[in-house]
C-alpha cells in the first residue's frame, strides 16, 4: 500500500479516506446519566410497595428516589428546587427568580404533595439541631403573603419556604432525616452532604 514519507498512509484515488471515530461529548454523557437515573426513579415509584419490606421501607425509598431525581433535574434545568415538610407530608417547591417566590412544582405527578401514612413520622435535622416540623405555621405559610391595597388580582403569593434546599450549582443543604413508624424501633436515614450526595441508610445494616 503507497505510504507518503512520513510514514502515514498516501491518499489513494477512489479510496475513501477512514473516518475519524467520534467520541461522546460531556452533554451527552450526562444526559445518559440523568436518563438512567429518570428511569430508576420512575421505576421505584411505580411499583409502590409492591415485594417491599414495610410501608415504612415503601416511604423511605420512595422519598430518597425522589431526592435523587430533583438533584438531577436542578442540575440540568438550571433551576433552584426545595423540600417542604410538615408532619403529614412534603412537597417538592421551585424558586422563581423573577418573582423571587417558592411556587409549588404543578403539572407533574412525579413531584405532587405526598401525603404520609398515620403511623410513619418524620424527624429532620439541620447542622445536628431537630427542626420543629409545624403544622401551624405551614397552614399559615400555604396562604401565602397577603396582598396589599391596590395589587393587581392574580398576582402570585409566595408559598412557604422550604427546609432542605436542592440548588442548581449540585449542592444540596446538609440534612439528616430520619423517618420511623410509631411503636417501632426500626428507623430509615436518609442524609444529604453539601456536595449533593444522598444516602439512605437502612437499619440493621450489617444484616443486609
């Protein structure tokens, strides 16, 4: 086969030249990543309780799939999302820069409020202080800031401010939520690092 001085294969007419082979650009890996992720998630929440443990295993998956999934979502979109919790439940918020408001995440089932069954609780800490999860004060909150005299009818009212921040830059606040069933020892963790990490820890680990 002609090769030129170099050493390198010679042009040969009528002979195509080799194509060169395309890699993957970082966009493209981190869509596969979020995708697979997507999909573990949509998983998860599909089948329910079905072949899981307990109703108190059911929420602590389903609540730390949902985590995962946010932290991928803020990350790709661009945009600031929250966890409010209250002792009945949570709800998934996004931060409107414009309005600069918390608005709850409408028009996706993925992120509706979720309501906890009677007998699971939860406990949130925050830099190793419990916060006080008040129903109170998100009843009050969930109306939002009163319009003053003179605001145009319609205009958007903040929703309550959510406890646990899931920021686009990948950083999430620093959280350690425990979610237990009463008159049971058995507890899930659930932990969140600066970084983004989030863990879910079962109990009995060492048996697992």
């Amino acid at each position: 086969m002609p090769t030129s001085e170099t050493g390198t294969f010679a042009n040969v007419p009528g002979r195509p030249l080799p194509r060169p082979v395309a890699g993957f650009t970082l966009i493209e890996v981190l869509v596969v990543v979020v995708l697979i992720g997507v999909l573990s998630a949509v998983a998860l929440l599909s089948v329910g309780s079905v072949g899981l443990k307990s109703p108190l295993e059911d929420e602590a998956r389903r609540l730390h799939a949902l985590l995962l999934f946010a932290g991928e979502e803020s990350l790709m979109q661009g945009r600031d999302l929250g966890l409010r919790l209250d002792p009945e439940g949570y709800r998934f918020l996004s931060y409107d820069p414009e309005s600069f408001f918390w608005e709850e995440l409408s028009g996706d089932d993925l992120y509706k409020s979720r309501q906890l069954p009677e007998d699971v609780y939860m406990e949130l800490f925050l830099e190793e202080q419990e916060v006080v999860l008040d129903s109170a004060r998100t009843e009050s909150d969930a109306q939002g800031t009163e319009r003053e005299d003179g605001d145009e009818e319609g205009e958007k009212t903040a929703a309550p401010e959510p406890q646990l921040l899931i920021l686009s830059s990948g950083e999430v606040t620093p959280f350690q939520l425990w979610i237990g069933q009463r008159f049971e020892q058995e507890r899930y963790l659930i932990e969140g690092q600066a970084n983004g990490q989030i863990d879910l820890l079962y109990p009995e680990a060492e048996e697992r």
